[in-house]
C-alpha cells in the first residue's frame, strides 16, 4: 500500500511538471503580430534656423525655454566618417548642427530627409568662438547642456532625449548645393542670422592650394587637452620653414601620423601652442625612436586653399575612409585647381568646408 502511494504521488508530480511545462511552451501558430508601420511626422516648423540663431547671446548659452520647432532637410551623412555623431540639417534661411551623441546616424537619418527638432529644453551655443584680434565667431549649435562647462553644447546622449525632441519626416530629393563666389562667403563674425549660407551645403569652385596645413597633435587626450602644455601646433606658427609640416594627404590615420612621427620629419616643432612653449621639441620626446610620450592617434587635419583673396580650410578627420588619400601632386605644386561640395562653417572666424566624401572634391584637369 506504501509503494503504491509513493508511485501515485511521483506520477501526479510527473503530470504537473508536464502540465506546466506544456503551458509554458511557445505556441508556434505561424502567425504573428506584424510591427507597426513608420509614419513620418507631421508638423509645422513655427521658426526658421537665422531666426533661431538670432536668439544667441555671444558666450551665454541658454536653454530654449519656448516651444520652438525648426525643420530642415538632412545634408550629411556619417557613413564615410567625415562627420561624427552628429549631422547638418538646412531650411532656406541657413543650416544648423543637430548633435545627437551616436555613431551609424545614417541607418536612421537619410540625406534628403526632413527632420523637425522640438527645441524646447535644448540648449542654443556656439562652438568655435574665439575673442581677440585673430578671433571670430563659430557655429550656433543646438544640442544638450553641458554639465562641465568645457562647452556650451553637448550631445543628446540617450535615445529618450533624442526620440523626445528630433522627429523625422519624409524623405525626399537630394539637397542641391548653392554654388557661390567668393564675395558671398562670411566675414568673421557672422551666424545663420547674417549669412544664409552658413551651415549649408555649398559648391566653391576654382581652390588653389596655399601651401599650408594644420594639425593639433596631443601628448595625452586623457589630460587637459587646453593645456599649451599638452599640445603641438604642427602650423607655420610653430615652423616657418615647413608650412605644410609635409602633409600631402586630406587628412592623417593612426597608422599614418605614427608613420610621419617616427620618420623625424616633425621633430623641430615645439610642445606648446600660440605663444606659449614648455621649451621641449618633439625630438625630446623621441626616447627610444618610438616617440613614447606623444599620443599616436588618427588626427583631423585643415588643408588650407584660396578662392580668390578668401582662405578656405578644407577640414577632413582622421577617422573617415579616405583619410590618407594623397593630394594629386599638380594641385599641391598649385598648377590645377580644384571645386570643393560642403558644409560651409565658421570656426573661430576662419571659413571651413567639410566634405561628405571624396567624390565631392573634384580635380580640375
């Protein structure tokens, strides 16, 4: 009677772990429920981006406190690398930098897109500003407050801050860029309120090169990278005699600055910036040939051209996919020119263009 009771209860658990286990089982029907279709937001921008840019206070960042909405169409893309973590948008009166804080922006925003930015709670700055007589204006931004204070933006770090304020509408055709003369370029202390083709997507044509480049080198980035004493000009400031420093390409990978660093061709430049040195040379931090107190890292690098009496810097950063690409030889001995497609900005009142990708520079045969 004992063993048949222990055999009963041992056959009733066995039946409800089953029961269980066949409750918890999935149900594989075949049949699911299909996602929900994206629909492009519709609304209706109540202020242009120069009217927006107009509220700016030079060196006082505000939050935007109004319900302001903006829209533009999407110019950038991030896929070559050239921009990052953020991206261009522009309506008729000017463009503006939307900075976002993620990579791969061009799974989710396409060229040729309309955006709408809920600007209420963001914060309107400027970056690239810069006091003094060889000062100027940067861009106006909008982006996050910056709790440091190194900034006057920051980017929307998370993708609540983003999916609250950024909305995207339908996409369209390509923006057509404006090609523009010398005389419509800015002058060193104007916005998108002054200037409608700031932040726009622009065709300059007819570059020569001027025979100068510039790089901003760190000894270590994880320190105070304002310090004079953790930074090398690799400018005509710093060597008169090498303009060019030897750069012949649009921009320098890691493995190419370690490359053009242990080859020697940079050890007369001083450690320090503007007008202020530590009295060390790059040589002295050659150690044993392997520069072991210089950060080998990819650097973005200004190749500097002229259209007409105006210097253009042609901004390109070390991480995008044609970072070493070489100069053609005719163009650096100044014999051809060349027609540039960018984001036209201002950065401490000095003209910048950044390209989308190598195809938008053209060499003029």
């Amino acid at each position: 009677m004992k063993k048949s009771f222990i055999i009963l209860t041992a056959a009733l658990a066995l039946a409800s772990c089953t029961s269980l286990k066949e409750e918890f089982q999935p149900v594989f029907t075949l049949e699911y429920e299909q996602p929900e279709v994206w629909q492009p937001a519709r609304m209706e921008a109540n202020t242009t981006i120069a009217e927006l840019a107009a509220m700016y206070e030079t060196g006082k960042p505000q939050q935007i406190k109004k319900n302001i909405i903006i829209s533009g169409i999407v110019s950038t893309t991030d896929q070559p690398g050239n921009f990052y973590k953020s991206l261009y948008i522009q309506d008729e009166t000017g463009g503006i930098e939307l900075k976002f804080g993620k990579n791969g922006l061009y799974n989710d925003y396409q060229p040729g897109q309309r955006i709408f930015v809920k600007c209420k709670g963001l914060t309107l700055g400027m970056y690239g500003y810069k006091t003094g007589n060889y000062g100027g204006y940067g861009m106006v931004q909008i982006g996050y407050n910056d709790p440091s204070g190194a900034y006057e933006t920051s980017y929307l770090e998370n993708s609540l801050l983003i999916d609250t304020h950024i909305f995207k509408g339908e996409t369209g055709p390509l923006v057509k860029p404006e090609v523009i003369s010398a005389s419509q370029l800015p002058a060193i202390n104007e916005t998108q309120e002054t200037n409608h083709y700031i932040g726009k997507l622009v065709t300059l044509k007819g570059l020569r090169y001027a025979n100068e480049a510039f790089v901003l080198l760190y000894l270590n980035s994880s320190q105070d990278k304002k310090s004079y004493k953790n930074r090398v000009f690799l400018s005509p400031s710093n060597v008169a005699s090498n303009p060019t420093s030897g750069i012949t390409t649009w921009a320098l990978s890691k493995k190419k600055m370690t490359e053009m660093l242990c080859s020697g061709v940079w050890d007369k430049y001083r450690v320090g910036s503007g007008n202020d040195y530590t009295g060390q040379t790059l040589a002295d931090l050659k150690g044993d040939g392997r520069y072991p107190g210089v950060e080998k890292s990819a650097y973005s690098v200004s190749q500097y051209f002229k259209m007409d009496d105006r210097e253009i810097q042609i901004r390109t950063s070390g991480y995008c996919k044609f970072a070493d690409a070489e100069i053609p030889q005719s163009v650096l001995d100044g014999v051809t020119t060349i027609d540039i497609t960018g984001i036209l900005t201002l950065y401490q009142g000095s003209i910048q263009v950044t390209v989308n990708s190598i195809d938008d520079i053209v060499i003029n045969e």
